[in-house]
C-alpha cells in the first residue's frame, strides 16, 4: 500500500485523521451466541493478535472484559439488557439512530489517556447478509476491524478478506502486513498527523 492509501484507511468520515491501537490486552467476552460461535470468535481474535504481535488475557484489572461482542435479531433487544446502559450511556439515542438507518453492525471504542484503544463494543444485529455470512468469516472480518481503529469507510468498497482459488477466507496480504506494522513497538499507540503515521507504515510495508 502507499502512504496515500494507507492513510484513507484511518481518515474519519468528517475528514479527520485518527490512528490506535490497543496497548493493555484484549479481553473478549462474546454474548448471544453459542459455544461454538464463541470458539470460533475467540480464535480468530487470537490470530489476528498472533499477527499483530500484540496480547490477549483472561481477565482486564480494571473492566474484567474490554472487548464485549454482542448477537441479536433486532436493536430494542439492547435496551432489554441489563447494565448496558451504564456502560453507553448513550444507548436510547444510538438504537434508535441504527433502526432508523436499519444498520446491521456498529462498533464502539473507548480510549486511554493516551489516545490507545481501552474497550471496544461490538453490535451484530443477525439479519440479512449478515445472517448469511459463514461464522468463520464473519469472526475473522470482525476481529479485523476491532485490532485497529480504522476509518468508517476503510472496508466500504472492499472487504478485508480474500477468497483463496481452493474457496478458503484469509485476511488480505495487504491488511495483514498493515496491522502488523502498525504494531511495531516504535510505533505510537495514538496519532492525529496523518502523514507521519501513514509515511511510517508505508516504510515498514516496502521493508
């Protein structure tokens, strides 16, 4: 990817320019789902970790889970749950926003002092494509999209995975060799200079 490039991917949809990562280890907790969708998000967050060079945990000192990943048929189910609210207190004002536009998935971050990712909250609503999507797949885009914080419209035109001639997903070359320079430790774990992270990563990629 060029710097060009590789800067849209963490361009916010008002134009700003935002790169993080985490810095304290991941630790998810999957709720709506099964077992075995469970152990399926649970491995292809540890793959995507593995890639990146970064940690998972059992448990976070301060939140317990900072990664809560959530499954369900239609938005108002969220309101139903319990202590939800406490953590988003916005909650009321963004199901009804999502219903509105009939979103299928939302992703929320919160951030350390440091500008590092500190949690993330992942919204399935399981409908339409979505509910078409093989566990696997949809697994590996989402770990995907929770490593970094990316652009709204980094994976709009196209997906972060690839489709192998023998039919098996894998994560694009190109996005993989993205996240793991982007966890390099020289790195910074925030930016707002779109041009000193982009040209960094860009370096790392040509290397």
């Amino acid at each position: 990817m060029t710097a060009d490039e590789i800067e849209s991917l963490f361009t916010r949809a008002d134009g700003t320019f935002l790169f993080a990562r985490w810095a304290r280890p991941i630790v998810p907790v999957v709720f709506g789902a099964d077992d075995k969708t469970l152990s399926i998000f649970k491995g292809a967050l540890e793959a995507v970790v593995s890639l990146a060079g970064h940690k998972m945990a059992e448990t976070d000192p301060e939140l317990g889970s900072n990664l809560m990943f959530f499954f369900f048929r239609e938005w108002d189910e969220l309101l139903d749950l319990d202590g939800l609210d406490r953590m988003l207190p916005e909650l009321d004002a963004t199901v009804a926003r999502l219903k509105a536009q009939d979103a299928h998935q939302y992703r929320l971050f919160r951030f350390e002092q440091s500008g590092a990712i500190k949690a993330g909250f992942v919204f399935l609503r399981v409908s339409g494509d979505l509910a078409k999507m093989a566990a696997e797949d949809l697994a590996l885009s989402e770990a995907v999209q929770v490593i970094l914080l990316w652009g709204e419209g980094a994976f709009a035109a196209r997906s972060p995975l690839a489709r192998l001639p023998e039919g098996q997903v894998v994560l694009r070359p190109d996005v993989a060799g993205v996240i793991r320079a982007a966890y390099d430790p020289v790195m910074p774990v925030a930016e707002i200079d779109a041009a000193a992270v982009s040209l960094r990563l860009a370096a790392r990629l040509g290397g």
